[in-house]
C-alpha cells in the first residue's frame, strides 16, 4: 500500500474514528483503524464491537493499493503534531507503516487487515430520511438522560421510536425522562421501536452538524446504520423492552408555572454550590407570584434564594435533585419555562411554554 494524502484531508476523518476506538481493548487490533486504499480512494474504519464508524476520504493519490490496520491513536497524534503544508506520504513496508511528511519520518507497527472484526450486514427493515438538524436537535435535548453502566441494561441507552407521522427519542435513568419528537410523514407502515447504546447515541450525534442536508438512517433486528455525508456509522441494538414511557408523563397536574429560563437556571446553580454534595437535594417553595429555592448540607450551611414566577395557584413544597433540574434548563432553549406540578409526592412535568417538540419529567425526592 502506497498513497499520498494532504493533512486536511486525513486528520478530520481520522480523529472522528479514533473518538470510536476504546482506549483499553481486549484484542489489540480494535485500538488500530483498519486504511484500505484503492480507485484514488483511503477509507477508514474503526470499530469497539459495538460500534463501527467508516470515513471516505477523496480524491487520494494512491499509487498502491492495499489494506493494513495501525494503531489509531498514534496515527491521530501524528497527523495533529504535523504542519498544514507538506502532504503525507503512507507506505507500506513489510509489517510497518512508514508515514512521511516534510523532514518528519514516524514508522508505525501494524497488524493484518484480516484480523480487523467487520459489523455483519444484515437485511434492512426499514430505511428513513431526515436532516440532520432534526435529529441532532432531538439527541441534544435526551442523552443526558440515558443512564450509564445500570443493571437495567435496556436504560443505558436511547429509545429510537418510529412510526408513520412522527419520529420520536426517548431517554430515561428511572429517576428523570427526557422525550423529543419531530412530525413528518416516514411512510413506516407499523411502529418500530429500536434502543441505541449509550456509545452509539453520543458518536452518532457528534457525527451531525446542524444543516438541512439528510441523514439516513437504516434500521434492522440488530443494528442502526445512519449515512452522514463521507461517513457510515453502524451500532448494534440492545435487546429489551423499553419502559412505557406514557405511564411515567405526569397527567393532571393542576399547578402551573411560568419562569424565565436563564434566571431559573442561575438560582439552582447557586443553590446547588451548598446542597448535599451525594444527594443533591433542593427544596422548592411555590406561592403565587414567586418561588423559593433552599439547600443544605450536612456541615449545617444553607442558601436560599427566590425568583419572579407566574404562578397563581396554592402554596407547595417539593424536593428535587438540583443537577436533574439544571440539565433540562440546558436542554431547553426557550426564554420562558413552564412546570407543570400536582401534589409533593409526584413528578414534575417540564416544557418550554412554546411547544418545540420536547418534554422532561423529574421526579421528586424526600428531603
């Protein structure tokens, strides 16, 4: 394998599949990106088992085809170290990667491209299209939800739900829920629901940019492959039942409050500075026309702050979890804020007063 390639060129795919590659692996060649040359053409590919991401990169001056797996880390730092003018030269000699550029020359160990694993094709299901603003806006406002490493396996993840009108996102921990949707007609003859890992939410929304142009996304029995421009991206699915996520939204809440976004935010966050640092407690003191924040700690310190709300109903005291409250401010993206609230023992209802397609549920905690 012989090839010359600019830097530009090279860099920007290889560090978005070097995002892909676990740090510590079981088989030495899933910490290499596998380069196949060939038809003027270096494709990248780099794989932890669970996801797999392809890059594109052309034209390429390719004077040798060939495949071969170096570590790609290693190759990332190289090509991030070198300057922007000379273009780089990728030999392969023997079992080493010679990598030249200018006066610099790096020899880089290599391991067969036949013992990099590839994700099985399986036959699509059902295929949809939409852009890549859409979906990235939906990713954005739920993955901070997804739980991390929970025995409930089928929470470490996102739930992609679609059906002939909407496309729809859900997240949950089992103590917050994060829900965004967009209406379009998908021409999906029966519901489909499907649950993205955790890993595989967060390199398909790096992927995205916000822009009109189309993402699409290929749904099987057992993986998600979405096209992105040069790239190819493919996560396998987790098996499970996704919770009912109807039962957990709040209905009939009778309390309704309007507060500005950015100064609800900023009151929690000064709060937050002296609530319990495992438990995260603050207590919310609602009356008309305002609401009281209060925190505590064990060493007997407290804050307490109050803020203008729209509020008209009877008095209520509720325990939340600051940090849950902080990031659905951050989620959302609206000046005005609305919670909707029934009683003290019951969850939070939160949206942006102008319904742009996403709804948060927080549940309360006795403090």
């Amino acid at each position: 394998m012989k090839l010359t390639i600019s830097r530009e060129s090279l860099i920007t795919p290889l560090q978005s599949i070097a995002g892909v590659v676990e740090k510590k692996q079981t088989m030495p060649v899933l910490s290499n990106v596998l380069l196949e040359a060939d038809d003027n053409t270096l494709t990248l590919t780099g794989t932890n088992m669970e996801v797999e991401l392809v890059g594109r990169v052309t034209p390429v001056h390719v004077d040798q085809p060939g495949r071969i797996t170096v570590p790609a880390r290693k190759l990332s730092d190289i090509c991030r170290a070198l300057g922007d003018e000379a273009p780089i030269d990728l030999a392969l000699e023997g079992d080493r990667l010679h990598v030249r550029a200018g006066n610099s020359h790096f020899t880089l160990s290599t391991l067969p491209a036949e013992h990099f694993p590839n994700v099985e094709d399986e036959p699509e299901s059902f295929r949809l299209e939409l852009p890549q603003k859409e979906l990235g806006r939906m990713l954005d406002a739920t993955a901070f939800a997804m739980a991390q490493q929970d025995v409930r396996y089928y929470l470490n993840g996102l739930l992609l739900e679609v059906d002939s009108s909407h496309v729809r996102v859900v997240a949950t921990d089992g103590h917050r829920l994060a829900m965004a949707h967009c209406d379009m007609q998908t021409g999906c003859p029966e519901p489909r629901q499907v649950i993205v890992p955790r890993k595989g939410v967060l390199e398909l929304a790096r992927l995205l940019d916000d822009v009109e142009s189309p993402v699409t996304l290929v749904i099987g029995d057992n993986h998600l492959r979405a096209t992105v421009g040069a790239y190819t991206f493919t996560s396998k699915l987790i098996e499970g039942k996704f919770p009912d996520y109807n039962r957990v939204i709040p209905r009939g809440g009778d309390k309704f409050v309007l507060a500005d976004r950015a100064t609800l935010k900023n009151t929690l966050q000064r709060a937050g500075i002296l609530s319990h640092e495992n438990i995260r407690g603050v207590r919310l003191n609602l009356s008309p026309g305002q609401l009281q924040v209060f925190a505590n700690n064990p060493d007997q310190e407290q804050a307490e702050d109050t803020l203008p709300v729209d509020y008209q109903g009877e008095s209520l005291q509720i325990g939340f979890n600051v940090g849950y409250l902080i990031d659905v401010m951050n989620a959302l993206d609206d000046a005005q804020v609305k919670l909707t609230l029934s009683n003290p023992n019951s969850s939070a209802l939160i949206e942006a007063e102008n319904d742009g397609g996403c709804l948060y549920v927080v549940m309360p905690m006795r403090l």
